[in-house]
C-alpha cells in the first residue's frame, strides 16, 4: 500500500512538473531553460523597420539614401533580437551598436529604434537591467554625439549640428522605454508568483489527499485487524476445547475482513477514479450500533449514552466522530486490561462530545503513555479533528483507566425537533427519562 501511494505521489508530481514549470523571465541565467528562438517576433521587428524606414525616407530627402549597407543594418538588429531569450545582454549591447551605426551613417530616421526596445525589454525581463540602461545610455550618447558634435564629419555632406529642444523628446522616449521595460518585468515576476502560488496550492491539496486517504486505511485497517487478530487466539485457544466457540471466532473473522475488504475497496477506487461518486456512503454515527456489535464480538462489552438533542452531522463531521469512535474502541481492544468502554456523545448547540472512557489497567505501556503502540491512532484522530476545527485529549484519568474525549464543532447541521436522551448497550437502545 506504501508503495502504491508513493506510486501515486511520483505520477501526480510528474503531472505538476507538466502543468506548471517556472517561465524563462522568473528563473536566473543558470536555471533557465533553453527557449526556441523567437523567429516569428524578430521577422515582424525586421518587416516594420525595413518597409517603414522606406517610406519614412521619402520625407527626409536631405538624409543619405537606403544603400545595400543601410538595409543590411536595418536587418542586422532583427537578427540579433533571434538570440534576446537566451543570450540577453548580448542582443541588446548588439541592436544599440547596429543602430548607432545605423545612425552614424546618416540614414533616414524611422523604426530603427525598435529592435533596441524589444531588446530592451527582454534584457530587464531577464533581470539584465544593467546591460539594458547601458545599452540604452550609449545609444543616446552616441546620438548626441552624432546629431550635435560629429556631424559635420559625417555623412550626409552639409548637415548640420540638431536642434537642443528635439533631445527633450529623445530622453522622454528612454525614459519611457525604461519604464516600460521594467513594467513589463514586474508584470511577468507577478504572473511568476501567481502560478507558484497556484501549483503550491495543488501540492498542498494532493497531500492533504494522500494524508486523508492513509488516514482511512489506517482507521480501517487497525480497527479490523484488531478485531482478527483477536478472535485468531480466541479461535486458536478453543478449537480442541470448544470447537463450537472456536467456530464463532472464525466467523467474526470472516465477517469483519469481509468488510474491511469493502472498506478498503472503496477507498481504492476512488484513487483509481477520484472523479467518480463511492459505490456506498461513507461510514458514520448511525453505524455505531454496529461499532458496538464487532466490539462485543472480541469481548468487549460498550455502552452508548446520547446527551442533549440530536442533530443531523455533516458527512465530515459524521466520518471523523465513527473513526474517532472506533479508533477508540480499537486501542481498548488491543491495549487495555478493561472488557467494558462507555461512549458519550454529547451534542451541544455548536459542537459535538465525544468521550471514550475504560476501566483500565492498561495491558502495555502504550495507553498509559498515550501511544497506541508507536502506531499513530491517536495522531489520526487529533488530525481527523484539527481538519475540522475540532481537538482531541487523551491520556490516564485521575482514578485509574484511560479516556479519550474529542469536540467537533458543528456546521450546517440539521437540529431534530425532539431532544432526548438514552443510553444503550451492546446494540440495544433504551431511552432513559
């Protein structure tokens, strides 16, 4: 069964790593993985610059015309921009010095800039924030120098030096590309987080499953094995004596793994298929006479006393106050000297007590020292309890025996017209005035 569950944990860890895997921008330059290279992108950074600076050119007449070299640096930035995802810093240090030559040789103004803002901007997603306002700092530079101190020297022949005020407007665009830049890296560190905190929350939900699911077949299996490994001795003890009392301890047995078979069963399909309905409802309180009935059956003689007015649990609740009850009744059976327990359960107007007494000695150091035995029974059931809001105490009573006493809130809960209580025992029922 371990082996199982941890087969299952291997497959849906697997599937998380398919569902969910850290984007390249969140990851550092180490962890991050090799991405396709963005032809698609660079392609259309290519088109917009090579057909727009064409037609930008027809109103620039005074600006050198669009050579063999001018279009190879036009397309020389786009393809640069191929390696932004894996090579960051490099792409953008690149499109800033093809541009400035782009602008050194007088070619008409246009799109060039482009490809330095794609650059750019892929440079600060993948937290190369430095190459990035380096590359962006030296292409301005470069373009004072050019428009302001070089010009005259430059082509084309009889330029001269630009107008101050148009440098207000080329800072506003670095600024703006800056802010853009680290806009768009706050953006995507932000959906990073967000899809973290999601396949988190899925991890946390798969082993709150896996917890809930060993939990049931622990309660499920301790419970009938306890009970077969009594009425084992039994039946060993008696089968030369009494033959016919032997053959009611074989019959106990084969009753109670038919139905741990059934129980087990159940929880297994629903590992096999979680998305379908259980063949059969849960167990709960109003299985508790038969509880009682698979007690007496290994000696164990269990009155039920009810307190207060009855209400209508809701199926966890209901679930968690059976297997409370019965792991209850199973540390008894197996590690007390006491062949009586009494159950109370007290329904208050906003929670539910349960309380589980025996008479002790206890047959081992196991419930004196409040451990099952190094098992996890009373583990299983203070977490059956935290689940719900609820607590659980255990331990030595002052005179003598062992009590186990847990409170479940209730919600949703349906209140019955009448209160009443009663008490019974074994299967029987008796209200008491």
């Amino acid at each position: 069964m371990r082996e199982f569950l941890r087969g299952r944990d291997s497959r849906s860890g697997r599937a998380a790593a398919r569902t969910w895997s850290p984007p390249w921008w969140g990851a550092g330059p180490e962890a991050r993985p090799a991405a396709r290279p963005p032809w698609r992108s660079s392609l259309a950074v290519a088109l917009i610059q090579l057909l727009g600076t064409q037609f930008a050119a027809h109103t620039q007449p005074e600006r050198a015309g669009l050579g063999l070299l001018g279009r190879a640096l036009l397309l020389a930035g786009p393809a640069l921009l191929v390696l932004r995802h894996r090579h960051p810093r490099l792409a953008v240090l690149g499109t800033a010095a093809v541009t400035a030559l782009y602008l050194g040789a007088g070619y008409p103004y246009g799109p060039v800039f482009l490809s330095v803002v794609v650059a750019c901007v892929a440079a600060v997603a993948a937290g190369r924030r430095v190459a990035a306002w380096s590359a962006l700092g030296a292409l301005w530079a470069a373009h004072l120098l050019i428009a302001h101190w070089l010009c005259r020297w430059l082509p084309p022949p009889g330029d001269g030096p630009a107008p101050w005020g148009q440098e207000a407007v080329v800072a506003a665009w670095a600024v703006a590309v800056v802010a853009g830049s680290e806009l768009v890296r706050v953006r995507r560190e932000q959906w990073a987080r967000e899809r973290a905190e999601r396949a988190a929350v899925e991890r946390r939900r798969a082993d709150e499953e896996r917890l809930r699911i060993a939990r049931e077949l622990h309660d499920v299996l301790a419970h009938s094995i306890s009970v077969i490994n009594v009425q084992a001795g039994v039946g060993l003890a008696l089968l030369d004596q009494d033959p016919e009392q032997a053959r009611t301890a074989l019959t106990t047995i084969k009753a109670a793994s038919k139905e741990a078979l059934g129980e087990v069963r159940q929880v297994l399909d629903t590992l096999r298929a979680p998305g379908d309905a259980p063949r059969s409802p849960a167990p709960g309180l109003d299985r508790l006479d038969e509880l009682t009935e698979q007690a007496r059956g290994v000696g164990l003689a269990v009155s039920v006393e009810v307190d207060g007015v009855r209400t209508a649990l809701p199926p966890g609740a209901d679930l968690a106050a059976f297997r409370i009850v019965q792991e209850a009744l199973t540390n008894v059976v197996r590690h007390s000297g006491s062949r009586t327990a009494r159950v109370l359960l007290r329904y208050g107007p906003a929670e539910l007590e349960l309380r589980i007494d025996d008479d002790g000695p206890a047959a081992t150091d196991g419930m004196a020292s409040g451990v099952t035995g190094g098992g996890n029974g009373l583990v299983g059931m203070r977490e059956r309890a935290a689940a719900l809001g609820g607590t659980v105490a255990a331990g030595p009573r002052p005179d003598g025996g062992f009590r186990v006493r847990a409170r479940l809130p209730l919600t949703a809960a349906t209140v019955s017209p009448t209160p009443r209580r009663e008490t019974s025992t074994g299967d029987a029922t008796m209200e008491a005035p």
